[in-house]
C-alpha cells in the first residue's frame, strides 16, 4: 500500500469516527465539510491534495474531534501544520 493511500485510509476512518462536523476552512473564509457526502464523492485523496496545497486549517464542531484531527494534521503535514 502506497504511503498516500495509507494517510487516506487513516483519514477515512479517523473521520467516520468522529462525532461532530469536521471542516477544512482556508484564509479567505471558504469551508469544505470534511464528513459531507460531497466530499466522500470528491474524494478524500483529493481533499487531502488540496490540505497540503493550501494554507488550511481544521474546524471541529467537537473538542475531541478536533485534538484527533490537529495531530493527524501534524502527523502528516498538511494544512497550517505543514511546519510544525
């Protein structure tokens, strides 16, 4: 399995088991809902794409969702955590 394919699946089910709205939210205010069936349809692999692209950042409708995202986001380098 390709490294991209597992951050995919990793993210795939750190997703499905959260408990609230999950949103990536860029500088300019726009939100894609990370758990929506539009971007299941979209797809994840390239919703992550775009994470590493843009300076993004998580919004979680949860706490505890949001701690879980912020250290995949980390873990993985993607939006406003690429530097960290």
């Amino acid at each position: 399995m390709s490294a991209n394919r597992f951050i995919v699946d990793e993210f795939a089910k750190l997703i499905n088991d959260c408990q609230g709205e999950v949103a990536f939210v860029t500088q300019e205010g726009d939100r894609l809902v990370a758990n929506s069936m539009l971007s299941a349809l979209v797809g994840l692999s390239t919703l992550l794409s775009v994470a590493q692209t843009l300076d993004m950042r998580i919004e979680c409708e949860k706490p505890e969702d949001n701690e879980r995202m912020i250290n995949f986001m980390k873990r993985h380098r993607l939006g406003q955590y690429a530097n960290s």
